[in-house]
C-alpha cells in the first residue's frame, strides 16, 4: 500500500542514460529514444507520473529490465515540447523514492508496480541527526557563498528545511549532475538516515576542499586524469548550452522568413511580429511562451487570401447535379442561377442558401455536390448540440488549451479561404450561460459584414467573403427569425415513389452491391420488389431506411454465397415482389388505403408529415349530452382551434340545412383522428372536420373516394395550404379518384407529376358549400 493514496499503482518506466534523479529535484530531460517518448507522452497525456531509473551500462540503447536498478523516482512531468530534430525536451519532477516490485508491461514501453521507501531512522538518536544536518547546513551555504554559480537565494531556502531527507534531496539535486551515476546510485538506495548523512557530509568536504584548490566544480570522482576530464565536462556543457541557443536562433529565423513569406495583410503581419519579438524574450519552457508558440503556428497554418480558382462551368455543374441526384429540379434549378451569378460577378453574392427539409432527402450529399460543380474544397462543420459561443468565435488567449472557433480550424484544414463552406443542422443550435453561438454566426453569415470576421483567438480579422456558405436544417421554426432573415431557404419536400425507385436503381443498389462485397450480376432486383420497399417497409421522406433494407438484404446475399458449398461467385439471386418478405421478414408499414363503402360521419383528410404526404381520416360522432365538443387523437393546438372553427361555422349555418337553431344544447360532439400515438397538427383539416361535423348531424355518408385538404374560416371561406404536391401524392398511392383543394392552390398543381394529375380528379372550391356538394351524396344532401 502507498502512503499517498493519490499516486497511481501503476506507472510508465524511462531508463535514465548518465543521470539519477533524486525526490524534490527539478530538471529539465530530452528524451529521443522511441520507447522513451512513448512512456513520457503516456504520462504527460495521462495523471503527469512516470518513474525514472538509472541505467547499469549507459551504452545499451534498449535496456532489459536486467540492465536497470530497481530503485528510482517517482517524478511528475510538468511540461513536453517537441523538438525540430524529433527528439521532446521535459521539464520533470522529483517527487518520492520507490523500489520497483512488478514488471505489468514491456512494449512498447515498460509500466510497472512499485512501492514508496522509507528511511530506517529508528536506530539514530535524535541529537546525532540533529547535528549531522546542522553542519550539513553549514557546509552546503558555505559552498554556495563560494560558488558563483549557485543563487544566493538558495541559502535562505536551505536555512527553512528541517527535514534531513529533504535536505539531503535538494543537496543531491545540486551534485548528482556533477558525479559518478554509481556514487548517486548508492546514495539513493541508502535506506538509514544516519549514513545517509554520512555519504553528504563527506561529499560536501570533497566538494568544499576542490572549491579551496581552485578546481572548477564539475567532476567525477572514480575518473583518472582528474583535470582533463573537469575540462572534458565543462566544454561539453557548455557546447550543449550552446547548441541549444542556436537552435532556438535557428528557429526563429526560419519563423520570420515564412511570416514574411507568407501573403498577410499588415495588420496581421504587425501582430504575428509583435508575438516573435515577445517570444525571444522569453524562456522556451516558461507557459505563456508555448501559449505565443502556438498562437504563432495558427497564423501560419491558416489559408490568407489563398484563393483556388474556380472557374465555373455551368453546363459542367448542371451535369454533376445531375449526375449525383436524381429529381430536386427547383433546387437545382436555384443552385445553377447562384452559380451562374458567381460567374458573371466573379464572386460570391447574394443571400446564404439553406436547405431545408426531411431527414434522408439529400441536403448534406447536395452541398457536396455544389463543391464539386464549383470547383472548391468542400468543409462540413456539424452544428447540432453546439452551446458554447466560443465554438464559433474561438476562446481568448488568456489560458493554455486556447483554440480558434470551429469556423478557423476548418480553414486549416482544407487550405484554402474560399471553400463550399456546410453548416450542417443549423436548425439544432442552442445556447445556455456560455453564450448563444447563433448570435455569434449572425456575422459570419452576413455578406455585408463577414469580409472582417474576428475570431477571439487571433484577434485579427479573417475575410470570409470567398467562403460560399451552405446550411441545413430539418425544420425552419426552430431558427431563429434573425439568422434566418440572412438565409435563402430552399424545401426539399422529398421524393415520390417513382424518384425513390430511380433512386434505388441508379445510385442506392450499386453503391449497396460494391460496399458488401458483391458484384452486379449476383443480385436481380425488380421494380415491383422495390416498390414493396418503398411502400411497406419504409415511411419516410428520404432514402435513408430504404438504403438500409437494401443493404440488408445485400448482406444475406452475401452470407449465403459463403457459406454455400458451390463458392461460386457468379450466382445470381433474384428479389420479387413475392420474395421480399423472405429476405426481411413480415411488413413494417400497410398503406393507408381508402375504405370500400361509404359512411356517415367519415372522411378522407391529405397531411404532411416528416415521412412525406400521408392519407388520414376524421370521424365525427354524436351523442346525448349538452353541447361538448371532445377532441381526441393527440390533436394539436393549431388543429383544435381548426375544429371549433368548424363547429362554429355549422352552427351559424344550422337553420339553412334542417337542424334546429339549439340542436347543440342536447348533444356532445366527438371528433377522432385514429392513429392517436403520431401528433398532428395545422389549418389545413378544417374543411375535413366540418364536412365530417355535418355528415355525422345530417346523417349523409361521404364519399368512400373523395378526399380533401383546405383551412376554413368562421364565414366558410377555403383558405390556401401548403404541401399540395406529397398530399396528392399521399392521395394517389391511397388509391383515391377525386381530390378537393383550396382554388388558391391551383397555380402549385404544376408541381405535381403530371402521371398522378391524369389519374386524379382534382377539384378546387373557395367555399364549404363547395365541398359539401361535392364530398356528400348529392341525392340526399339538401341545398343550402
């Protein structure tokens, strides 16, 4: 057991070459052996401990663990800094002394467990160490008044330590560089005080009497020719403190040619000179010098004014478009003309495009696209989760660990200032007490303002008026109205069936083919096949989950060919519509079909959901009671408000179809939309409640064929709506023969795929009546 709980059991080994570090000694280490750099980067990047040995033969370039001592020290390692030449130099220190008791690692770097050692101290009486370190204290400040080298400060120092073992710690810290690795070896193992002290008061006579002779300090002991070897040490110490200081010489130099090399703006080259200037004054192992070092890299690393040509081909980008996606003729048609604009103007204008819409539908593989039609880098940064302000603008250099924002680090990237810039999921921003990061994006996307973007980090301005910005998101309510306003938004609703299947044939299969390991002539997919895919196992706008039962069905092809006992790799494995359910079981998804027979109180509503158009139906109920109106199905407020609209309006108009004018005071109203788990909501169900409410009182059936999308007014007036074309669509697959919309939606009829236009009825109204004629049997409906 370890007497400081807060030291690991298990810790990284450095062999030391020529050097023994004692408890409470600071020094810095250059450390260039492989396995050496492994364990220090270990510790750095780990708790900081790491236990340092002296090595038996210093020639050994890769010591067994038979070729060390077993006792060492435990240190901490402050700092690390690689060096040009690969070599890292350390700052490290001593903290206890600690015999080795288990080796639990040796590649590629030694760990081992060990235990603290103690000094036997029981055996010397109190009064003999007492004046053992108080002449120990008199000769060691003797020696530093002596020496020129040793700072007077240390007197005071030595004066205040009371601990013998801590003072004989700092003495050896002072001599260990100066003698034999065997002497500092011994005197490091030495476990009873009483000789411990010995050993130092016998050094410092040594030591003492050399000062006296006028012999320089440095020395080792177990040498002959004495004199030549203090020459040999002094002229190597101060050959490696010399090559030291040329090396940083060097590398400064080299740090002003490239700032001077490289295309700055004055203001910036002024900064980035000011931090060398700052850097030279200071010392290389000091924190705020690694601090400038680092600021320094990032100015340099960055893309200034470095430009990719780009020369735009339209015809060229409209056939990468193509080629990448099938469908999406409004966005392409935008991206074009933006592209188009850009090659007049020769550079980026207008406003920020964002592409918005359903998961899976292509918005981020669309940006990718526009990069390659353009000509540029392509740079994605993922903005979902992002609270902290400083993620965008960057963190102040007052702190070690200081980083530019997210916006700065992809420009080091990609090398380039005028990259397709993605900001993926703008729609998932959010902000807490660290700031709120979407303010902090109101500039960067702002053409007006972005040419002098400040990051907190460089503290200079970076022009992003190159960068063509692209952001996604999945739903525009939840941006805010400001980042919006500075935004183009462009829908991508989805796809119909018929993209889906061009899709899956074009680009979904062989992609699926080439990444499990199979070739085209091993599996035969038929449209039929994967129409049952699109239609009953998969409820989505996009592609994404029919991408997966692809793939999943890919990856039982695969598995059979293996483990069948032919090996042949040119079997082919036919998918039909009837086989589907073998490859992947039982049906997720039905249809929601129209019914077969009309009924009273029953209708047929068209819906937008995040999988696309959908058919949903409203029934309408009466019952005994005294004028409630129950809402149930997991309704949303906008489509409450819609049914007491309705009911209102049905109300008003009582007298004109028959019903007394108090008919609500004897009964209760219940409106269901079935499906109650899924939330929904929006206007555009209001003439599907109303007609439904007066079914259900005039006891008419509604058309088993007929469905319906429009908002009502308390007057009856049919208001606009919005995702005419998935609801028709929605309306189409259902297998519905006639369709009612507001007559202000016919101008978006040119959206719709004109094969479900010839098979659709569509009919448009401005007014309930309208609907009600056409949706209720018309021999029985009275008029109005």
């Amino acid at each position: 057991m370890k007497e400081n709980k807060e030291l690991p059991d298990i810790v990284p080994l450095l062999p030391l070459r020529n050097r023994v570090i004692f408890p409470k000694m600071a020094l810095p280490l250059y450390v260039g052996r492989e396995r050496s750099i492994l364990a220090m980067e270990k510790a750095f990047h780990g708790d900081g401990h790491i236990l340092f040995v002296a090595q038996k033969d210093p020639e050994i370039l890769e010591p067994d663990i038979n070729d060390i001592y077993k006792t060492g020290v435990l240190s901490h390692v402050i700092q690390l800094f690689r060096l040009r030449d690969g070599t890292f130099k350390t700052l490290v220190n001593g903290i206890i002394k600690v015999k080795i008791t288990n080796i639990i690692q040796e590649y590629p770097f030694y760990k081992v467990e060990y235990t603290p050692e103690a000094f036997i101290s029981k055996e010397v009486e109190p009064e003999v160490v007492k004046t053992l370190v108080s002449q120990i204290k008199e000769k060691f400040i003797s020696f530093i008044k002596a020496n020129d080298k040793l700072p007077m400060e240390m007197i005071t120092a030595v004066s205040q330590i009371n601990k013998a073992q801590n003072l004989c710690n700092v003495i050896m810290g002072q001599f260990s560089p100066n003698i034999s690795q065997e002497r500092s070896q011994k005197i490091l193992e030495l476990n009873k005080l009483d000789l411990l002290l010995k050993n130092i008061d016998s050094l410092l006579d040594e030591e003492l009497k050399l000062l006296k002779n006028g012999r320089n300090l440095r020395k080792k002991i177990e040498k002959i020719n004495f004199s030549d070897q203090k020459k040999e040490i002094k002229f190597s110490d101060s050959q490696q403190e010399q090559a030291e200081v040329n090396e940083l010489k060097k590398e400064y130099e080299e740090i002003r040619d490239r700032i001077y090399e490289k295309e700055l703006d004055d203001e910036v080259q002024k900064k980035v000179l000011d931090e060398l200037r700052k850097l030279k004054l200071m010392s290389p192992m000091s924190a705020e010098a690694s601090i400038i070092r680092n600021y320094i890299d990032w100015i340099l690393a960055l893309p200034w004014n470095k430009i990719r040509d780009n020369e735009i081909n339209i015809h060229k980008a409209a056939k990468i478009l193509d080629k990448d996606h099938y469908g999406m003729r409004k966005p392409k048609e935008r991206i074009l003309e933006h592209l188009a604009v850009q090659s007049l103007s020769g550079k980026v204008t207008g406003p920020i495009l964002c592409f918005t819409g359903p998961p899976g539908v292509g918005k981020t593989s669309l940006a990718r696209s526009v990069a390659r039609a353009c000509g540029r880098e392509y740079v994605r940064l993922s903005l979902g989760g992002v609270k902290d302000e400083s993620e965008i603008r960057g963190h102040r250099r007052t702190y070690i660990g200081a980083m530019p924002g997210k916006i700065i680090q992809s420009f080091r990237k990609v090398e380039s200032s005028n990259p397709v810039f993605l900001l993926d999921e703008i729609d998932k921003l959010s902000s807490d007490f660290r700031g709120d990061p979407s303010s902090a994006l109101l500039e960067v996307l702002d053409p007006e303002q972005n040419d002098t973007f400040t990051d907190h980090y460089l503290s200079v301005e970076y022009n992003l008026s190159q960068v063509m910005f692209i952001a996604t998101s999945n739903s525009l309510a939840d941006i805010p109205w400001a980042l919006r306003d500075r935004m183009e938004i462009i829908e991508l609703e989805g796809y119909t069936e018929w993209e889906k299947l061009e899709i899956a044939k074009r680009h979904l299969l062989p992609k699926q083919i080439d990444k499990n390991g199979l070739k085209p002539q091993n599996i035969n997919f038929s449209e039929n096949a994967i129409h049952k895919l699109i239609n009953n196992y998969t409820r989505e706008a996009g592609v994404r989950d029919l991408e997966r039962n692809i793939s999943s069905v890919c990856r039982k092809i695969a598995y059979d060919m293996v483990i069948s006992t032919s090996k042949s790799t040119n079997k082919t494995f036919h998918i039909r519509k009837n086989s589907v359910n073998t490859w992947l079981g039982k049906e997720k998804y039905n249809l929601n079909r129209r019914k077969e027979q009309s009924y009273t109180g029953f209708v047929n509503g068209l819906a937008v959901t995040s999988f696309g158009g959908d058919l949903i139906t409203a029934e309408v109920t009466t019952v005994p009671g005294k004028g409630k109106l129950l809402l149930t199905g997991k309704l949303g407020e906008v489509m409450q408000e819609s049914a007491q609209a309705a009911l209102s309006w049905t109300r008003s108009k009582a007298m004109d179809y028959g019903l007394k004018k108090d008919f609500f005071e004897e009964i209760d109203i219940h409106i269901h939309f079935p499906k109650g788990a899924i939330p929904k909501d929006g206007p555009s169900a209001g003439i599907t409640i109303a007609t439904a409410i007066v079914s259900a009182l005039l006891n008419i059936p509604v058309r088993f064929d007929v469905a319906m999308t429009g908002e009502i007014t308390l007057s009856g007036r049919v208001l606009q709506i919005g995702g005419l074309k998935q609801k028709l669509l929605a309306a189409h697959r259902s297998g519905i023969g006639q369709v009612i919309i507001p007559g202000e939606n016919k101008s978006d009829l040119n959206e719709v795929p004109s094969r479900v236009l010839k098979e659709l009825e569509v009919n448009t109204v401005d007014n309930i009546e309208q609907v009600l004629s056409l949706a209720l049997d018309s021999d029985k409906f009275p008029p109005a």
